[in-house]
C-alpha cells in the first residue's frame, strides 16, 4: 500500500455538538475514504472494536449507562445469558493474525481448541474486532479501563506532549520520555486523578453493586495508569506471569454466592515484550504465547460451561519491521528546526507539532519520499480516527501533522536515555497486523 500525498487541513470549530458525543457510524468522509482505499483498516468504535468490549462489560454488570458506547455486537445471545462472573483476559501485542498463525502452527493448544469451537459455533465464537487508533497500549488499556474512546481520555499515545507539564511524557507511567524511570506523580502532594479525564468503569460497577479485580504485574501497583483509572478496583498483583492465571482461578473459586456481578481483568505483558525485540512471527513470540496458553488452561480449562463470560482479547497486533531500515527522525535536525516541540506519537504514527505544518510536510515529502503518509491533525479528528467527544485537549497532544508508515519500516520518536531502539515489531499505525484483535468468548 502506497503513501498517500498530504492533505489540507479542515478546520472546525472545536465546541462538539450534540451529534458528536453521541456514538453512532461514522458519516462518509474523504480521509476515512482514501485510507481504506490505501488498504488501512479504521478503527470502529460503534460496535466492533476495543471500546466496545468495554462497555459489554458495562452491559453484563448493569452498569451500562446511556453516555456509555455500545456494547460489542454480534455476540451469541446464549453467551450472554445469565453470566454471573466476566473475565477479560487482554494479552498485549497478540493481534489476530498472530493468533490464527499460532494456533495452526500447534503453539497454543488450548486457545486452538476454543477457536474450534467457535468455528463450529459449539459454546465459543470469535469476533474479530479493532483496536483504538492509534493501535497502541497506552491507548487502548485507558479505553478498556475507562469504555471511552482516545480522544474523550487523552491518553492518545505512547509519547505524548502535555502541556501540564511542558514535555513529551510516557504515557503508562506519566513521566519524562526520554528518561527510563521516573513518573511527574512521584511527588506525593500531585494526585494524578486530577488528571484523568473521565471515570473508570470499575467505579460504574461499584457503584452499581458489583465488584471488580485487577489482576496485573506487581511492579504496576502504583503505576500511574493505575492510580488514575483502576483506583476503584481491588488489585491483585503477582511477581511471574505463571500467577495470573493462579489468581484469576482463585477469585473466581471464592466469589461470594449472592447475584451481584463480578469483573476480572487480567493483563499479560511478555507477548508484546517478545514481539518487539524479536518480531511476531519467530520462536520467541510463539514460545510466550505457549506460556500464556497453559496458563489459561490451568486456570479455566477444567471449569465446564457455567455463569462465568471468559473474553480474551488484545490492545494491539504487531507488524513486522526491519531495524536496519529504522527512520531516525529524533536525529533530524533540519525537521526539528520546524517544529515548536519535540517529536512525540508512536514509531508508526508520528506526532509533529508545528506552526510550519505546510513546510514540515514538503520537507518529510523531500527528505523521506515515498515513506510516510501525511495527514492534517484536523482532517483525522474530522474523520473520527480518535473516536468522538471534544476534540481540545486531542488539538494539544497530537500535533498539527501526522506521519504515519505502513510498510516495514519504523521511526525514531524519543532517545531513551540517549539511547535508540531497535525493534523488530512495532505498532501504533493502522495496517491490518496493527488493528486487528482478536474477541475470543466462550463460557466457564
């Protein structure tokens, strides 16, 4: 799929109205038009993606309010009924192909038998859905913590520049980028819910009567994302991924006998961790992949068809890249010269904050032809790439031009600790591998 050539900013007046909050299919638009064209796959929000899953969380515990996006459609109605417990189980990085090709592959016996049946519509199904835009981590946790799209929370991207604190920040932990450690709330006196733009749904569920876990590495306890959308949810943390699914087990074996919902989320980081340093498609990726595997059927293979919705999805897919062929834009001091920040977004889509934007543009067209496709910050949030809602605070953390690649190849977006990654997997942009994930359902 080729580059497409830049074009022109729409501007519109920043005040939504009351047709952009609500949630509904997008309306024919020229960018959402030539991407699909170029072979992208959008995000869609009203229905078939990530958010989506959220809210059918919302749905099953009664909590599910009006202001709320639909639930997922297209689930079996007999999954639905009488589900007393919800398991999401979101694995980082395992977008959809990747799974179809493990489990022909014979490296995750288990999910195998459970895509089985749901070809032969035998208690399971499969959805494949879409990730948020961009298809990256930071975003797409807020969006299932929190059932609101990327531009109604503001966690937008990997590296964000955020003018609260006048630097691009790592948005899973809130702190400096180009530092490895270190968050803005390790001053105690900042409470880092002021920052968080909209509520959690595990407040929802609360306060609706039900109860909900976080069963996630113990090292993200204080994290900042944590504090900010998880703070009503009890967390459940372990120190070796072999514990997720102990706990998960151990939680749905003591819930309490009464009617009121029960949510476990449960977060498996080390096939994205695999994915980037070793790509998506070796002998890294697929041995991970096998841990997780047994680790769900340890915990929920022995457990006949019951009250309890099990869900196993994905924030993101990876598309394979070339280190050797890595863009080092933070190295380019001709293209930061035009910009008013720093380089910020994610190494597929890249944040370009400028007052030069027609300039940045014929320069990245120059420097890098043919490598990048361009788009008017305005023109994506038209089109509603970042979901709905007011559009001012996305206006102040995207930057005016986005560069995004599509082929093999990755971009330089922060040095961490002056040093430059080289990833064989990356994410963040809108190619298939990127944006497809996996909705996995069945009943245990």
């Amino acid at each position: 799929m080729g580059p497409a050539r830049a074009r022109s900013a729409t501007r519109r007046d920043p005040k939504p109205s009351s047709a952009a909050l609500a949630y509904r299919a997008p309306m024919p638009n020229a960018l959402r038009e030539q991407l699909r064209a170029d072979g992208f796959q959008l995000p869609d929000y009203d229905g078939g993606g990530l958010v989506n899953v959220a809210a059918t969380v919302l749905e099953l515990c009664g909590a599910r309010g009006p202001a709320d996006p639909p639930a997922l459609r297209g689930i079996e109605p007999s999954l639905l009924s009488g589900v007393r417990n919800i398991v999401v189980v979101l694995c980082d990085g395992l977008g959809t192909d990747q799974l179809r090709r493990l489990a022909k592959a014979g490296d995750v016996p288990f999910l195998a038998r459970i895509l089985e049946r749901a070809a032969r519509r035998d208690g399971a199904q499969l959805i494949e859905a879409t990730t948020i835009f961009p298809s990256t981590t930071a975003a797409a946790v807020t969006t299932m913590q929190t059932a609101r799209t990327p531009q109604e929370h503001g966690n937008i991207a990997y590296f964000l520049w955020l003018e609260e604190f006048a630097a691009v920040a790592q948005m899973l932990r809130w702190g400096a980028a180009a530092q490895r450690r270190g968050s803005f709330f390790d001053d105690r006196s900042i409470d880092p819910r002021k920052y968080a733009k909209v509520p959690s749904i595990h407040k929802a569920i609360r306060d609706h009567g039900g109860r909900s876990y976080i069963v996630e590495p113990e090292i993200f306890r204080n994290e900042a994302m944590t504090r900010m959308h998880a703070a009503e949810a009890t967390y459940i943390g372990y120190l070796l991924p072999s514990t997720m699914g102990v706990r998960v087990r151990q939680l749905l074996d003591g819930r309490a006998e009464d009617d009121s919902p029960l949510y476990i989320y449960a977060y498996w980081a080390g096939v994205d961790t695999v994915a980037h340093w070793y790509g998506p498609r070796g002998p890294e990726h697929a041995a991970e992949a096998a841990l997780l595997d047994r680790d769900l059927e340890r915990a929920l293979g022995d457990r006949d068809a019951g009250d309890t919705l099990v869900i196993v999805t994905a924030d993101h897919g990876h598309a394979s890249v070339d280190p050797a062929r890595l863009i080092d834009l933070e190295a380019d001091r001709e293209l930061r010269a035009l910009l008013r920040n720093p380089i910020a977004g994610e190494p597929r889509l890249v944040f370009l904050h400028t007052d030069r934007a027609a300039d940045v543009k014929a320069y990245l067209e120059h420097a890098y032809p043919g490598t990048f496709l361009l788009i008017d910050r305005d023109e994506a949030i038209e089109a509603g790439l970042f979901g709905r809602g007011d559009p001012t605070l996305a206006r102040k953390r995207i930057g005016e031009v986005l560069a995004m690649v599509s082929d093999d190849r990755a971009a330089s977006v922060v040095r961490v600790d002056g040093q430059v990654v080289l990833h064989r997997g990356a994410h963040g942009g809108m190619t298939a591998d990127e944006m497809r994930i996996p909705v996995l359902l069945w009943r245990a």
